[in-house]
C-alpha cells in the first residue's frame, strides 16, 4: 500500500512541512508519495528538498505543464535534481512514447 498526499500545502504556495512529517509517520511503515499539487507550488527546488526532508519516497509530476509532454524540459531539471533522492513519477497524458523513453535516458 502506498499513501499519495495532496493537500499538504501552506496558503504561500510552500509545502506544509510540519504537517507533512506527521502524516509520513502517520502512514509507516507504507511508502509516500506527493501528489500533484507538486505542479502548484512555487519553488519547485525547495520543495523537492523538503519532500525528501518529509520523507516522501515519489513526487508524481507533469513537470508543472498541463501535460508531461508539454513539461518535458521542466521534467529533466526535476529529475536532475532529484539527483536519486527521491523517485520522480511523471503524471498526465503522454502519448509519443518515444519521446517518454528519451526522457528516461
């Protein structure tokens, strides 16, 4: 079983860290991930660094675009910083999976 939150932010458009930790560990031993409202905040960066803090395992993405394939640049910058720490699931309608498979590389 696997927990996805998405309400878990701050009026600032900021990751409500606080309330985020207690419901990772609300959730333990099952592995979290951090819905899409990944897509509304704005410091993506920051918010990468704090989901990895929180203990999420997974942000699911578009890369903050209506679709992944319109996010595709935003995706890569995601991923890089991720940097392993954290996995990045790509959300929403994709339907070149050629393109998917360079994303992947």
């Amino acid at each position: 079983m696997e927990f996805f939150w998405s309400i878990t932010f701050c009026s600032t458009g900021a990751l409500d860290v606080a309330r985020c930790e207690r419901l990772i560990q609300a959730a333990r031993p099952a592995p979290c991930t951090l819905h899409r409202a990944f897509d509304f905040v704005k410091d993506w960066k920051e918010t990468i660094q704090e989901a990895i803090k929180c203990g999420f395992k997974t942000i699911l993405t578009s890369g903050q675009a209506a679709t992944a394939m319109d996010g595709i640049i935003r995706l890569k910058k995601i991923r890089k910083e991720a940097d392993d720490k954290i996995n990045i699931l790509v959300g929403t309608f994709w339907s070149n999976f050629q393109d998917l498979a360079s994303f992947a590389v």
